[in-house]
C-alpha cells in the first residue's frame, strides 16, 4: 500500500482542473493508495473559499450602493416602473454650490427607457434624491 502526502496546491488539483489534476486524480481513484492532507490544507482551502465570498460579497456590496446612490431603484413619476434612465446630454446638470464649492443641489433631466418621458432627477444635500415628471 502506497501512501501520499498531498500539500494545498495537490489537494486543489483535485477539486479545480488545472495543469497536474490528471496525476491527482488518478493517485485519488487508485484503491491502493492511502492520501493524506494535513489539517492546514483543509483549514487553508476553506480560508480560500471564505476570502473570495467574502471579495464577492464586498463588490456586490459596493455595486448595489453604487447603484442606490444613482437613483437606479427609484420608480420612474410616469409608468411606475423601477427605473432604467439615459441623460439628455442637451440638458446637462444644474448645480447649486455653496460659498465653499460644496455640491448642495442638483437637477438634471432623465428619459426614462420604459416609457420614454422625461424625469426631473433632484439631490440636494438634505433631501437625498427624488424623481418628479418633467415636461
Ligand atoms: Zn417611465
């Protein structure tokens, strides 16, 4: 009976195909042969799995706040439909700014691409962001 140590990198080969998985998997099937792993093998490819879960979950964090912050879950006033918008570059945004150059309000125009009219898109400083039918 033949036995083998398989180091992180080996016990890896075996879940994930890469170049070597032939080789694990075959001493894998083999009957005859006893494998081993350590603990810290283990313990290291769970701490792999938890640190990309944990970088999927931070950039999906990240992105839903992104998209929270630009009004993307807000209803369009005319068809009731959670938004889609494009900008109406003929319409660029009006800001309003303080003595300091601080960003204080804003209003742009948005089309809506479910119903095609126009949404007057404010943010101020104290209100956060509302939606409200443009003519
Ligand atoms: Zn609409």
């Amino acid at each position: 009976m033949a036995g083998c140590f398989l180091d992180t990198s080996a016990l890896v080969k075996h879940y994930y195909p890469e170049i070597g998985s032939a080789v694990v998997d075959q001493l894998w099937n083999d009957p005859a042969n006893v494998l081993f792993a350590s603990r810290l093998s283990a313990s290291k490819i769970v701490l792999s799995a938890l640190m990309i879960m944990a970088m999927v979950a931070l950039v999906l964090t990240f992105i839903l706040y992104s998209a929270w912050m630009n009004g993307v879950f807000l209803r369009c006033p005319h068809c009731g439909k959670i938004g889609s918008w494009r900008f109406n570059t003929a319409e660029p945004p009006v800001e309003k700014k303080d003595e300091d150059g601080v960003l204080q309000e804003s209003t742009q125009i948005r089309i809506c691409r479910k119903c095609a009219k126009r949404v007057l898109a404010k943010w101020s400083d104290h209100e956060g962001r509302t939606f409200e039918k443009a003519n």
